[in-house]
C-alpha cells in the first residue's frame, strides 16, 4: 500500500522484503536514498536494528517509522526516546503523504543525538 501510496504521488521508491535488503539497497546507491519508511516490527532485522545500522554509516538518513502496534510495543522497541516521524497503521493516503513530507522537511534526532543507543 505505501509503495503504491507513494509512486502514484511522484516518488521514486525502493521496496524491500526485509532489513538486509533495505541495507544492500543503501549501499548499492552509495546512500542516495532520502527517506527509509520502516516498519518497526520485522522478522530478523527489525526496523530499529535497521535504523541503527544506518544511522552508522549515514548518521543523518532521514527514517520514518511505520507500526501497527501499540505505543507500549513501540516503547519497547526503544522509539520513545527518538524524535523520528510515526505513521499508525491503518493509514490513509493523505496521512501517509503528510508524514513523509514531515519526515523529508524536518530535522532528526540521530543515534549519535539520542541519550540511549540503539
């Protein structure tokens, strides 16, 4: 749905099944990626795994968060203390593009920022 949400609004997007793939991607495009919309749960590398090995190689990759879960599981998966844009799931297609045009316009906290590592 997002990937669907999102190239019919003009973005040129990059899908993968899992976080390794999402990493290949990066390194494939030397980093020219503007925006990873991650979902938070995943099987094997999941999004905040993800996100902290990004934010290693690229400390200001611009990340949106993506769950279906609620806030104590998010908590638990260590977001509470990130200033990175979130988009509930169910969504719709104008909250979808809302956020990651905040996600694009603003400035994040980093891994490097935040008081706890990830």
């Amino acid at each position: 749905m997002a990937y669907r949400i999102l190239s019919e609004a003009g973005y040129r997007v990059l899908e993968a099944e899992d976080g390794e793939e999402a990493l290949g991607a990066l390194h494939l495009t030397r980093g020219r990626i503007d925006l990873l919309v991650i979902d938070v749960v995943m099987p094997g590398l999941d999004g905040v795994e993800l996100a902290g090995r990004v934010w290693e190689e690229w400390p200001d990759k611009r990340i949106l968060f993506m769950s279906a879960h609620a806030a104590q599981v998010l908590a638990e998966h260590g977001l509470a203390y990130l200033d990175v844009p979130f988009l509930a799931k169910p969504y719709t297609r104008d909250e979808a593009l809302a956020k990651v045009r905040d996600a694009l316009e603003r400035r994040q906290t980093t891994r490097q920022e935040s008081r706890k590592p990830l």
